[in-house]
C-alpha cells in the first residue's frame, strides 16, 4: 500500500534546491513519486507504507535543507 505525505523543508531558493532533494529522496527504498516546491517550502512524496519518516528526514538533512516540525 502507498501513501502520499508532505514535509515542509526550510532552505530551498530555487529549482536547482528542488531538484537536489528530489534526487536524494527518489533514491531511497520504498519512495514512488517526489515533488519539491521551493516556494511553498513543501515536498509531496508517494511512498510505500513502510517508508519512516525520520529517514526520509536523514536524507533531506544530509543534501542540506531542513525538516520543519
């Protein structure tokens, strides 16, 4: 089963930032679909039910932006 989740990132400022989390995030196990959008500080992302949060987080940590809470 899939779900469809949004994170709000702080640090994005253009499409070049979109794309490098987009990038990571399709890398990782269990992700369908991802779309940044710098402007709302929002990533859409499909994933599969098994798909944790706090690694998805990791990843968008470790390509230089922030998880907002």
């Amino acid at each position: 089963m899939v779900q469809r989740r949004s994170i709000d990132v702080s640090g994005m400022s253009c499409n070049g930032c979109e794309r490098n989390v987009e990038n990571a995030l399709k890398n990782v196990d269990g992700v369908r679909r991802v779309e940044a959008d710098h402007e709302a500080g929002t990533v859409e992302i499909v994933v599969e039910d098994d798909v944790n949060d706090d690694d998805l987080g990791t990843v968008i940590h470790g390509v230089g932006y922030e998880v907002v809470a």
